[in-house]
C-alpha cells in the first residue's frame, strides 16, 4: 500500500467485528488500518461493479427492445440474464 496521507476517525464496532479485524491483521502481519482501507476498496469496486451491472441490463434490455419484439426480445432478455453476472448483495 502506498504511503498517502491519513486523517484519525473513530468508529464503534461490535466486539467480534473488531476481533475479526485485530485476527485479520495479526493474521496478514499489517495494521488494522491496512484492513479497513483493503476492506472499504473491496466495497467501493463491488458498488461500481453493481451499478455498472445495472446500467448494462438497462441498456440491453432497451437496445433488445428496440430491435426485436414478442417472444424473440424475451429470448433475447433471458439470453442477457444468463450471459451478465449476479453480483450479490
């Protein structure tokens, strides 16, 4: 991780997620700090990848609405559902 600048926050966690962090980072030999900006990475490009995932099924789902209709746009709809990716939540 690169050397950026930080500021001090302060957050309550419930116990057991505050000894899952201090295992993670005992664990991986960093700082808790290392963890909770590795963690907030991981949630930010989840966030991208759904929102992209969205905007892609929209327009799709408008582009197979414009070029074919009736059972063909339908075939078309469930050929995208089973092709794009469900990014739990």
């Amino acid at each position: 991780m690169s050397q950026t600048p930080t500021r001090p926050v302060q957050v309550r966690l419930p116990e057991a997620v505050d000894d899952l962090l201090t295992e993670l980072a005992h664990e991986r030999g960093e700082s808790k700090t290392s963890v909770v900006i590795e963690a907030l990475e991981c949630l930010r490009r989840q966030e991208l990848e759904r929102s992209m995932e969205a905007g892609y099924r929209e327009l799709a789902g408008e582009q197979a609405g414009e070029q074919v209709g009736g059972e063909r746009a339908e075939f078309v709809r469930a050929a995208l559902d089973a092709s794009l990716p469900i990014i739990p939540d």
